[in-house]
C-alpha cells in the first residue's frame, strides 16, 4: 500500500486574498478535504467534486475528525485537512497530534505536512494598525476542554503582567459568563479606560469592529465569532487606529 498523506492546511481568516499559496497548493493536491462544514463553504471554489471526496462534519467533533483524516491518510490516501485561521492555534492540528501520541505509532504512520496561516488575532491587529506591537498573549475562554479555574489563573496572571490579551472563544449560548468574569478580572488590575476591541467575522463580507473600553465593553455583543483584543497601559487610540508601542521607555 502506498504512504499517505496528511496535510494540515491553515486556511487564514476566511478571504481567500489571505489564504496562503501553500494552502492552495495543498487543497489541489488533495484527493480527500476534510473540515468542519462552515470552513468548507469558504474554499467551496478551490475544490473539484469531480475528483476529490469532501467530508464535512460538525462543529465539536473535532477528535473524530482528526480520527478520520489520520485512518485515511495511512489507508494510502492524500487528504487535506482544514481549519480557519491558523490550524496550529486553537485549531485542528492539536487534536491530531494527540491522536498520534495516543497511537504510539508515529514513526510509520503517514507523512504529515502542517501549513501554517494568518490567525484571527494577526487579521484582527492589521485592521485596528499596531496593537500587539508589544508583548501579547492569546487565551481561550472556553472551558469545555481547560478546567475554568486554570483559564482564570492565566488572565489573572496577563492582567498583572500588562500583557495585551486577545480572548478567543469568548462567549457563546451555553457559555455566557466566562468573559464577564474575565472583565471583572481584568478591571482589577487596569484602568476603566483600557481600549478594547471586539471584532467579528474579520476578511468577511460581514465583518464588524467595535471599539470600547475595559469598563464599557458590552459581554452580550459578543459570539463565538468574535475576538476581543484588550489594550495594554500604553496602548493608544490614533483616530481610527489603535497602537502599543514597542517598549515602555520614552524616546531619546
């Protein structure tokens, strides 16, 4: 049986005018795509029916995905599979390197090439100008998979630390209080007037950009679609823009 190959293919934050060219070449290269449906519509013109088989699942079924693209991929077969933004960032490649640790059979599974992308924190500061031009950190709000006491921890410790934090997955139906808590948190430990911005649907044709402060920011507007980047002391509003600067000592 011919070696398999599993690609894991960044698709960025969702026009196609970001999607990398290795990205590209990968998804033509596929004989089977795998991805959550939602991603799958996005790239739905780069992809031929008539060769390739396209898998869609669903949204929490990310192991199972994983499962699949793996078994397919040692079956002989090439196959993509997709993630928005960048796959090695709260996306689809963390499960599948799980998967082959619990393998344990790394050495003679498949060849597997990871394509890295624009992630929705990098899409995110390129509209507002230059706000993670310092120390930044990324955090998920989400506790389906990270008990909520460690995530709290970890904004409690960016929060003293003066990090710019951008939340991911900050706030769906089920899970409604985790970024009011974080508010609470972060309003501890800086000013009311910490600029923040929500940002939604970045690159797409819906895409929405609010911004706000720390003490001001509005939890309800908030869905699984969004990332809220929270300022640092030093970061300014310049008109429409927003910038951290690089250090925290005065120009000479």
């Amino acid at each position: 049986m011919a070696k398999g190959k599993l690609m894991l293919v960044s698709l960025g934050p969702g026009d196609l005018a970001y999607l990398p060219p290795a990205a590209r070449d990968a998804l033509a290269e596929a004989e089977v795509v795998i991805g959550y449906g939602v991603y799958l519509q996005l790239i739905a013109r780069l992809l031929d029916p008539a060769r390739q088989r396209v898998v869609a699942s669903a949204l929490g079924a990310e192991m199972e995905r994983a499962r699949e693209a793996l078994e397919l991929a040692r079956n002989g077969r090439i196959v993509a599979l997709v993630s928005s933004g960048d796959i090695g960032v709260y996306a689809m490649a963390g499960p599948v390197f799980q998967q082959l640790g619990a393998d344990g059979n790394i050495q003679d599974g498949p060849e597997i090439v990871v394509v890295p992308g624009i992630s929705a924190v990098q899409a995110v500061a390129a509209r507002l100008g230059a706000p993670i031009a310092h120390d930044f950190c990324c955090i998920s709000l989400s506790d389906l998979l990270t008990p909520w006491e460690l995530i709290e921890r970890r904004v409690r410790a960016a929060a003293e630390a003066d990090f710019v934090i951008a939340f991911y997955n900050p706030r769906s139906r089920e899970r409604h209080w985790q970024l009011k808590s974080a508010q609470a948190i972060l309003l501890e430990q800086r000013p009311p007037a910490t600029l923040v911005a929500v940002a939604r649907a970045v690159t797409r044709v819906d895409e929405q950009i609010h911004v706000t402060t720390l003490a001001e920011l509005d939890v309800t507007a908030v869905d699984m679609f969004s990332l809220v980047l929270v300022g640092n002391s030093q970061t300014r509003r310049l008109g429409r823009w927003l910038a951290t600067p690089r250090g925290y000592r005065e120009e000479r």
